[in-house]
C-alpha cells in the first residue's frame, strides 16, 4: 500500500493564528485595535456576508480600499473562504482599474464611498459591493477553509506596467509564506516586536506585513497615509521595532527626528524601492537611526534580498545577500555568469518566486529559466557575494557607448544641500546616442542654478555622466510606492 503525504497543506493562517495566541493584539488603528480572536471573528462574519453575495471558494474578487482596518478583515475574509484577491491599486484612473478587473475576469468589486468617481463605470461590467454597505447584508455560515494549500493563489497585484500593460502577477500562500520565513530568518523576530505600515496595503510591502503579521503572531500598527508626526509619535506610544520604508519617507522621518532619536526598541528600517542615495544612508548613520536596504519586487511577494544587520555599517549601499529560502546571480548580456564586480542582470531562485501571470501562460517564458527568474534590474555582486543594486534595464542610458546608471547621478545630485528631490532620465543626442537630463526639486527658500549643479556634479562623477540639462520642477512623478517613475520624465522633455 503506497501512502501520499499532502505536504503543501497547512492550517488556515489567521485560523491557526487566533488558535495559537488568541488575545494577542493584531492591528493598531487610530484609537482602536484588535486582538487575533477578534480579527478572526469579524473576518468570519464578513466571510458569511460576502459568502450570501455569491463569493467562494476558486473566484476572483477586485479589492479597491485604502489602508483601514475594515480593509485587513475583508483581506482575511476573502482568505477564509479561499477567494483570490485582486488588490487594486487605489491611484489608478477608472479605464485603468476597469481593464484590470476586465483582465482578471474578477466576479465582484469589493470598494467604498470615497471611491464613488471611479465606481461609476466599473459597476457597468460586474456588480460592486461598498464596504459601507456590509453591515446592513444578510449573513449566512461561511464555508472557513481550514486548511490551505500553498499552492494555491492567494493574491493578485499588477505590476506598474512600465512597459506594455501591466501583468497580473499571480502570488501563492507559499509565496508568502516563504517571503515571511526568509525575513525572519534574516532580520530575527522576538515577542516584543511591533511592524508600523504606513505603506499602502495593496503594494506587496503592505500586504506582506499583514502576512507576517498573522504568521508570527506580531502586531501592526496600521497607517492611513504617511503622517512623519504621528509616525514618530507610534514609534514610543506603541513601542514600534521595525518599519518598512522607501528613500523619501525615511529622508522625512530622519529630518523630523531632531535630537530625540529613535526609542532604544527601535530595530529596523527597512529600506526599499530601489537603490537608496548614498547621502541619505550616511545621514541615518549619523543619527543612529538602522537601516537594512532590500531587494525585492511584487513577483517576489516582497524582498528576496537584505542586507543582515551586522554589515548595515561595512557594506552600506548594499541590498545585501539572498534570503535562506532563496538565490541569486547575475548574468552578462551574452548569457554568461558575471564575475564578481561585473556588472549584468539581476537573476533570482526560491519559493517566494511567482509561478506566474495570470491568464498569461506564455509570459514567463522570457523571464524564468531552469527556475530562474529575470528581474530586469541590473546590479553586481562583490567578492563577498553582496548584492548591490544599479538600476531598471529600461532606465539605462547608454551614451557614446558607456552605460550611465541614473541612480548613481541622482544620489550626487541628492547631496546637494539645496535639492530636495532628483531624477534623471535620457535624452536622445545625435552625436552620442543618448545624454542623461536631471529633474530638480528645489528644497524651499534656497536657489541653485544649473550651472551650479552642473560644477557640482562636474567634481563627483565622470564627464559622460554629468547631466546636460537640469530642468526644475515642483515635483516627480512617482508610484503609490514613491518609486520614481522615470519613464514619465521623458514625457515632461
């Protein structure tokens, strides 16, 4: 008699969660919180009221909702039943937000009031549910999948489409579960821990700490928005240890700071969304405040790669090294393996790796082989195999021949005492192909020229990577994330 083991079956998260340590607190909001019992009773609850709607177990649900605890139990009420999220990005105009829906064949639009312009033309297509109106529906005992699989599809997010239209990017329980196995492993994890979100909930870094949440047993203090008062106030009221930020945030956190300083159970910042100007890592030095840079993206369901917090000094600037789970290399443009400090494309191996698009089969064809995954990033690994972090392969210029990374220009340009923001993008030139442009933020009440960054930049970097003209602006085009989007600075030439 052969026996089968099913070894991809766990116990629900958030079921075993409020099992295991029910009276822990879950979520901090505003004035209110939620212990693990509570948080699973209330997502049970809308479990049955979604369940009455006709939601189940296999469909595809559009969520359209800002950082709220009502949006954290309809996330978990959505998981109960076994219902795949398609987590909507709250930024988006309504045609972008329709042809998502459209693309994910999603059977139900999970939204609210404050949405009511954008759902006046996606309610044409499938029906749409207001948050609002869910304690008014009837309610009927939800079938609570008690057990997952991690094969299965938990979620869905849509890349930012910088190329094309955006992909649905297919992330499993397993996904998630190994991205929160490998953060733990890397960064440690004690009882006392407390993860502050202010990140948007339906952007990986967000969802990711709900998922770390509910499988370390760890609260969250959530945030609407990013208010750097209110946040510094959480990091002593609610004794907040680790919160994950991007280069604009920690520069607001690290000016608001004064001379106070972190509480001493501040642990980490966690650092991404892309490569962090060298000026700012040395101000978080200088006021003691931790930073550990990573590396990761939606088809990782978060960091792949971090920096360990005993080389957050000697490494400074690094992404780090792979998470336990997972790998990486980096691989020339004639398919090679690079040395080390040879620069090529970032490749990336392990569980927390996407197994695709959705409704896209052929997709990842150019991006995964022999189950290694293309980043399209460019980076290099030194000789002691940390990571370090260049650019977007489509943010490249290359002029006259020579690669000009515009991460390294806007770190320069960001050192300034007088620049408060900085990107850089192409320009076609005839005679060398292409030239690197700047876009300038001025930090109010100061004035500096272009000349003057021009000779600013003319003592820092080479020639060829000197910007040829600086354009100022009121201020960049980024993501829901922060991340820059260069790809809108070509279109303000």
């Amino acid at each position: 008699m052969v026996i089968t083991m099913q070894n991809n079956m766990m116990p629900n998260f958030l079921k075993n969660r409020a099992y295991l340590t029910p009276d822990r607190v879950a979520v901090y909001f505003d004035t209110r919180q939620l212990t693990f019992h509570e948080l699973y009773e209330q997502s049970v609850e809308t479990a049955g009221k979604l369940q009455c709607q006709g939601v189940g177990r296999g469909k595809y649900v559009g969520v359209l909702l800002k950082n709220h605890l009502d949006t954290i139990v309809v996330l978990f009420a959505l998981q109960l039943l076994g219902v795949r999220a398609v987590i909507l990005n709250n930024r988006l105009t309504s045609p972008e937000i329709v042809w998502q829906l459209k693309d994910s064949q999603a059977a139900l639009l999970i939204t609210e009031k404050s949405f009511t312009d954008k759902g006046l033309e996606i309610r044409d297509i499938l029906p749409t549910l207001l948050k609002e109106q869910l304690d008014s529906l009837p309610m009927e005992t939800p079938d609570i999948q008690a057990e997952i699989n991690l094969e299965d599809v938990c979620t869905i997010m849509y890349t930012s489409g910088t190329t094309g239209k955006p992909k649905g990017v297919m992330q499993t329980y397993g996904n998630h579960w190994w991205s929160s196995v490998g953060s733990a492993l890397n960064l440690g994890f004690s009882d006392s821990d407390c993860w502050l979100c202010s990140v948007p909930l339906f952007h990986i870094s967000g969802y990711s700490i709900l998922m770390r949440s509910v499988i370390y047993g760890m609260p969250i203090v959530l945030h609407e928005s990013f208010d750097v008062e209110k946040i510094i106030e959480d990091f002593h009221s609610k004794q907040v240890t680790i919160m994950s930020v991007v280069g604009t945030m920690l520069t607001r956190i690290v000016d608001s700071l004064g001379e106070a300083g972190l509480p001493e159970s501040f642990r980490c910042m966690l650092l991404g969304g892309g490569p962090a100007p060298l000026p700012l890592l040395q101000a978080c030095v200088a006021k003691n405040v931790p930073v550990f840079q990573t590396y990761g993206m939606t088809e990782t369901s978060s960091q792949i790669v971090t920096l360990s917090p005993e080389y957050s000094i000697s490494k400074l600037g690094s992404a780090g090294k792979p998470l336990f789970p997972s790998q990486v290399q980096i691989i020339r443009d004639d398919g090679r393996r690079a040395m080390e400090g040879e620069t090529g494309e970032i490749i990336v191996k392990g569980p927390n790796v996407t197994p695709g698009y959705l409704n896209r089969p052929g997709a990842m064809l150019d991006r995964m082989q022999d189950g290694w995954f293309s980043t399209g990033d460019i980076g290099y690994l030194d000789d002691e195999g940390f990571l370090y972090v260049l650019d977007r392969r489509s943010d490249l210029i290359i002029s006259g021949g020579e690669n000009v990374y515009p991460a390294e220009i806007e770190s320069v340009l960001l050192s300034h005492p007088f620049v408060k923001d900085a990107g850089v993008t192409g320009q076609a030139d005839e005679r060398w192909g292409q030239v690197p442009i700047a876009f300038i933020v001025k930090k109010e009440g100061n004035s500096v020229s272009g000349n003057e960054l021009e000779l600013f930049c003319m003592e820092r970097l080479a020639k060829y990577k000197v910007p040829k003209d600086f354009k100022f602006v009121e201020e960049l085009p980024r993501n829901a994330s922060n991340k820059l989007l260069r790809r809108k600075l070509k279109g303000e030439q």
